[in-house]
C-alpha cells in the first residue's frame, strides 16, 4: 500500500537534486576528505589523490576586508604624496556659501586677494605692515595650522601657503585685534 501511495506522488518530479534541470544524470560526487588508510598510503607516492586534490587557494582581490576608515587614511597619504593642489575653505562674514581656493595656484598676496575680490564680488584693501587692512570694509584672515587666526600678509607667502588651514574674509570691525587695525 505504501508503494503504491510513493508512485502515485511522483517523488521523482519533486525531487531535489544538483545538476541541469531536465537531465537524470546525478553529478560525480568528489569526497575531498581521505579516510586513515588512504594517509598511510599517501606517503607511497601515489598520484590518485593529486587528481581530485583541490586547487591551490590564491588570495581573492580585495580581501582580507578593510575597514573604510583606513582605506581612506591610505588613500590620503598617497594624495598628500601626489597632491598638485593645497584647497582650504574660504568663508566670508555675510556670505551664505562656502568656496575652496587651491593656494598653489597662486605665487603672492596681490593674486589671491584679487581672486577673492572677484569670488566673492567685495573690495578688500592693500596690506600694510603698520595699518593692516587700514580703510577697508573687509579683512582676510586665515587660521594656521596651531590653530591662531591672523592677518593674511602677517608672515612670508611660503609660510602662508605651508600652514594655512581655511581663510575667513571678516568685517573690518571684528578684525581689529588680530592685527594693526
């Protein structure tokens, strides 16, 4: 009765099995693990276990995995190496907008105060050792990397352009204690 209820279920047509769907043949099953007499004799020389011996593993690009954290310290101390460009931020008292200012474009003073003035249509004043900013509506300042805001023009343009971090162009009246004004 048993047999009778199996064929008429057809667990043929349900069944689970590997290979191409349609074809009755079962796939060769490979045992990759030797029982304890094959070990004894794989010291004889036999080649029988070198044709089903897996592959040689080789490392899978991209792994072992690496946190993307250090993926991108990696990745800016290979652009710090080949950087053409130094980009700080430049912000203005008044502005809604942020811009970026690549500093090796420029070889002096007068050229990046002339690109801020078009940048951010505002008229800033020559620098003076004894006036600063003196007349002017607006003074650039930047923060150095000890993080000190001072005048742009306060030191050397090589010495600017190493330690500067961001630019600020304030309002005149905010600037005058970091310099002569």
């Amino acid at each position: 009765m048993e047999m009778e209820r199996q064929n008429d279920l057809n667990l043929k047509a349900t069944e689970l099995r590997l290979g191409l769907p349609g074809s009755d043949e079962q796939p060769e099953k490979r045992n990759n693990k030797r029982a304890s007499s094959e070990m004894d004799n794989s010291s004889d020389g036999e080649k029988g276990d070198q044709e089903c011996a897996p592959p040689t593993k080789t490392q899978v690009v991209g792994w072992p995995p690496i946190r993307s954290y250090r993926k991108n310290v990696i990745h800016a101390k290979k652009t710090e190496a080949d950087a053409a460009g130094m980009y700080v931020k430049v912000s203005m008292d008044g502005a809604p907008y942020l811009r970026k200012v690549d500093l090796k474009v420029y070889k002096s003073y007068p050229e990046l105060l002339k690109a801020l003035q078009n940048m951010f249509k505002c008229t800033i004043g020559v620098y003076s050792e004894r006036e600063g900013y003196n007349g002017s509506e607006f003074a650039p300042t930047y923060e150095d990397k000890d993080g000190d805001w001072m005048l742009v023009g306060d030191v050397p343009w090589e010495m600017f352009s190493t330690s500067c971090k961001r630019l600020r162009i304030m309002k005149g009246s905010e600037a005058k204690g970091l310099g002569c004004l």
